[in-house]
C-alpha cells in the first residue's frame, strides 16, 4: 500500500476515532490501519499520522479515567449546585436512526456507561443534600425546641456516617475513586513534561 497520500477531512475523523474510543487504545499507526481498512483509503505516512495526533491533541476516551470525568460533567446538568435535581434539557429533534458500525457502538457503550455513573454521582448530591436539610432544621430549633433539635442533630449525624458508608461502597464499585492513568512520558512535548513535574496530568486539567 503506497504511503504519503492526502486524507480528506472525514478520513482523519475515522482515524482519530478509532484512537480514542477503540477499547484496546489502538496506537495512531495501528488506528490508522484500522480505519483505512474499514473505509477504503490509503494510509499517509506514519510520521504524518503522529504529526497529526501532537498538533489536534488526541486523547484516549475508552478509559475508566475519562468516563468517569464525563459522568462528573454530566452529573453536573443532572443537579444544580445545592443538590436539588436540575431542569431537563428540551428533547432532541427526531432524526433517522443511522447505520451503526463497531467504532459507533464501542462510543455508545461508553456512553451509557457515563451515564450510569453519571447518575450516581447525581444521587449521591442528593443524599447529601438531605443531610443538610436535618442539619439546618436542627439549627432553626436550638432556641424554640432544644430537645427537638438534639434529636435533629443526632439523626443528621447518624444519616451522614451511613451516607458515607454507602457511598465509599457504590463509588468503589462504580470505579470512581480509580486513579488516573499516567502518560507516556517518551510522547510528551517539554511543556507537557514541564507540567508533569508540577503534578498535572497532561489531558485532565
């Protein structure tokens, strides 16, 4: 296959896709291959396909790391900041259903998969939020109702400790204390490295 062709701008979309959504994290070459395989056109050179990565930043989107800042965005348009749920989006307009292929359905896998995480975060705001509600009321009742707030307060404490048990549990399960993954360090521009060393992981800050 001859080499150094120019892709149009739809050719290097499927490549970048493949490098950021495919499961296994293909490698820009072996993305590329992949892509001109399934769409029909010759590869450009390797050199040209790295250049291309460094200049648009690519960056993985198949990893636990990225779904779970996706599902803190999303968690973020679920509920407002005080924990109460937050007004829905207006509906999309109806469009055909397209054609699904792999690379469309390893994307809606994670996804879904944001989503779902997504909505544990949501909850967890809100059961948080609840815990304030006890708090506040306790506050409000120390002059009228001592005993009362006592009560308040001691049911407020008791709802946090379990709160936070349950929660430690489910975020464990859900994977969304995992540690983010560290870069290559031999595919880091100086300033990239620069930042490194400052403790900021290039591509999630």
């Amino acid at each position: 296959m001859p080499y150094g062709v120019r892709l149009q701008a739809a050719e290097w979309e499927a490549i970048r896709r493949s490098y950021e959504y495919d499961p296994d994290e293909p490698t820009p070459w072996e993305a590329a291959r992949r892509a001109a395989e399934k769409h029909g056109f010759q590869l450009p050179s390797r050199q040209t396909i790295y250049n291309r990565q460094i200049a648009e930043k690519w960056e993985r989107h198949s990893g636990l790391a990225g779904v779970v800042q996706a599902a803190h965005r999303k968690a973020d348009r679920l509920v407002e900041p005080d924990g109460s749920p937050a007004p829905p989006p207006p509906p999309p307009p109806e469009t055909p259903a397209p054609k699904v292929d792999r690379l469309t359905e390893a994307y809606q896998a994670r996804q879904n998969a944001e989503d779902k995480r997504a909505e544990v975060l949501a909850r967890h705001r809100q059961e948080w939020r609840q815990v304030a509600v006890l708090r506040q009321e306790a506050l409000q009742l120390r002059q009228s109702d001592p005993i009362k707030a006592d009560q308040r307060m001691r049911l407020a404490k008791t709802t946090a400790e379990t709160t936070k048990i349950q929660q430690e549990g489910e975020r464990k399960a859900w994977g969304l204390d995992e540690p983010p993954p560290l870069p290559d360090v031999t595919k880091l521009s100086d300033e990239q490295l620069k930042a490194l060393a400052r403790g900021k992981i290039p591509g999630l800050g």
